[in-house]
C-alpha cells in the first residue's frame, strides 16, 4: 500500500495554500470536539480556511454540535452549507460515515489533496463492517477529482480498520478507489489546560459518552464499574438507562450535555469507561479529556492502548481493587495522573501542526 507521507518537511507551509473543510458539524462528541480543536491549528498554517457543511440525513433536524459552533464563531469562520463545489490544495473531509443513509452526495470536490479523516472505524471487533464503508467511499470518489486522496487514521486501531478493509477489498479484487494511508496518525488534539490531581482521592466514580447503545457495556458490567458501595456513581449521557435506574438509586443520571464538563469532573476522581463488546472507540477523545482534567482513568485494554501510559487497563471485575488501590495511597494517585498529563503532549497542538505543515508541503501536481 502507498504512502502519503511528506520528506521531512514539517513546518514549512506555514502561511501558504488553501485549505478547504468538508464537514457534518452535527456529530455529536468526539468528532466535532476534535474538528473544533483541529481548525485553530489550521488557520495558522494555511492563507486561507474555509469551512464547508452537508446535511446528512443521519442527523435530521439535529442542529450543529455546540462546541463546533462556538470554535467557528471565535475564529470568525463561517460554515457554507451551500457551496456546490469544494476547492482547495488541500481539502480535508472529517469521518465519512456521515454518509451511511445517503443515496447521493452532491457535492464536487477538487483538490491537489484529498484528505479522509476516519474517526469511526471500518470494521467492529471480530470483523464486521461497521457501516457501509464502500457506499460511503464511493459517493466521495465520484464527486472528487484529486491528484492525491488520502485515508488519514485518528490512531493505531483505527489504523488497523482501515487497513483491513482495504486488503480485504483489493484480495477480493474489487477497486480500493486508489487511497493512500498516511504514515502519522491525524491524532485528536488535546489542548485543554491540565488540572492537578486531587489531593486525596475519593471512591467517586463516573462516566460520560454520548448516549448511543454501542457507547454501553452490558448491565452487568455497568454493576461491577458502579456498585452500591462507591461513594458516587455519575452517569453523563445516560439517556437510556432510565428504566435500569429505578433499581440502582445509587446511581445519579444525567442525559447527554446534562452537565456542563467542568462540574462533572468536579464531582468524581475516577472515570471509568468501558464499552459494549461489539464496539470499539477509535481515538478515546473523552478519556484524554479526562485525564486532562486530574482523573484517574480505567478502561479495557483495547481502549487503553490507544492512549499508551495514559489509561490503566482493567477488567469490569478488577476496577474496585484499582480504585481501591490508589484511594489507599494518594501518592500513586497524583503519580498516575501526572505520569497519564505527561503523554498528553503527544496530542498537542503543536504536533499537529507540524503534521499539518507536512501535509500542506508535500504537493501533488507541483506549482502553488
């Protein structure tokens, strides 16, 4: 498989090309936190950023997520719903499988460089695809004309998705469309300020994600993550758990965007988060938001090594003596949650823009 990555260049196009954006802006959670994040970047490494939407019909009448709209405000850019062709030297389409329910996309896209960020992943644990990723790739291929397109994976799983299902797709001989991988990870970025651990940590567990099934783990696992005995059990995105409630009033709930980040963080010092067995996350956004904010983070090993050093790796059944553990002894407490900080700067902005500026210098087609 080709490689898209620039020859040691990073840093050099700042200030130069055009950058054009390709979005859904109303996916909720990871995706438009991480978009948000990305367009700071990115309107200082490029002359110009433009920012272009498309109605998907998952979506609805949902409106754009909150945090996409407040980032775009901030930087005065404005989101063109209505641009029926997107131009750029590079544009840049975020998690194409906004186009899952879609029959046609109507659109036309020209780039020296297209550039498909796969935030959800091709294939679920033990194979299956985990949306119609040849319906989704297939509208993007016949309204782009592109010298370069390019898969750019969130992280090292999704990476192994993709990659997957594109060998899978070529030994099958069937057409691949002629996407590259890019060679870096076109990783989340973390940029929230880092709050210090608590002093003296507490049994106060929580758990926040958006409220989609797949987000959940069985019940029984969600009994074992958040028993009778801890000291506070808050769910943030609970929003079908209610009839499960009724029988745990150790539980507090609150639906998705109930409760505003800072006060949720505010109220628990473990975040424990595991997901159903037919789902895996693909970048753990939500985990590095937490670990930002001074928590002690506990996920499958899945999860956990998409965020290396950063998460500590448990089972359902073991959670209780890691938490236990490291209530009994503060000191390895805040060491976890200074040592997790620490591989946060892997994700900052800066090394996204030298990734950025890589992109952006490696031309296809040559010329400005």
């Amino acid at each position: 498989m080709g490689s898209a990555r620039a020859p040691g260049m990073a840093g050099q196009a700042r200030g130069a090309g055009k950058i054009a954006y390709l979005i859904e802006p109303r996916f909720s959670g990871g995706t438009s936190a991480a978009v948000a994040a990305e367009l700071a970047v990115a309107r200082g490494a490029a002359g110009q950023v433009r920012v272009h939407g498309f109605r998907a019909r998952m979506f609805a009448e949902r409106p754009p997520a909150p945090v996409l709209e407040d980032r775009l405000d901030r930087l005065g850019l404005p989101l063109d719903w209505d641009s029926a062709v997107i131009r750029g030297d590079l544009v840049i389409l975020h998690n194409p499988s906004f186009l899952k329910f879609d029959g046609a996309f109507a659109r036309r896209i020209v780039a020296r460089h297209l550039v498909l960020v796969t935030h959800e992943n091709f294939l679920r644990p033990g194979g299956a695809e985990a949306f119609d990723v040849a319906h989704c790739l297939g509208l993007i291929d016949r309204a782009s004309f592109a010298l370069r397109k390019t898969h750019a994976p969130v992280s090292a799983h999704n990476r192994e998705t993709v990659a997957t299902w594109l060998d899978s797709r070529q030994r099958r001989a069937d057409r691949a469309g002629g996407w590259r991988m890019l060679d870096d990870d076109w990783f989340n970025i973390c940029d929230t300020d880092l709050i210090a651990p608590v002093a003296r940590p507490r049994d106060r567990r929580g758990r926040l994600s958006r409220p989609s099934a797949e987000k959940f783990p069985a019940l029984a696992d969600l009994d074992l993550c958040f028993p009778p005995g801890a000291e506070c059990n808050l769910l943030l995105g609970a929003d079908g758990l209610a009839e499960a409630a009724r029988t745990r009033p150790h539980w507090t709930l609150y639906p998705f965007n109930g409760l505003a980040p800072a006060e949720f963080y505010d109220r628990i010092d473990f975040m424990v988060h595991f997901v159903a067995p037919t789902w895996s996350e693909s970048f753990g956004r939500v985990l590095a938001e937490a670990v930002a904010a001074g928590k002690v983070v506990i996920s499958d090993a899945r999860t956990a090594a998409m965020l290396p050093g950063a998460v500590i790796a448990a089972r359902p059944d073991e959670v209780d003596a890691v938490i236990a553990r490291h209530v009994a002894d503060p000191d390895l407490y805040q060491g976890q949650v200074r040592s997790a900080q620490a591989r946060l700067a892997a994700y900052s902005p800066a090394r996204f823009a030298d990734l950025l500026g890589q992109v952006l210098a490696d031309r296809p087609g040559g010329g400005a």
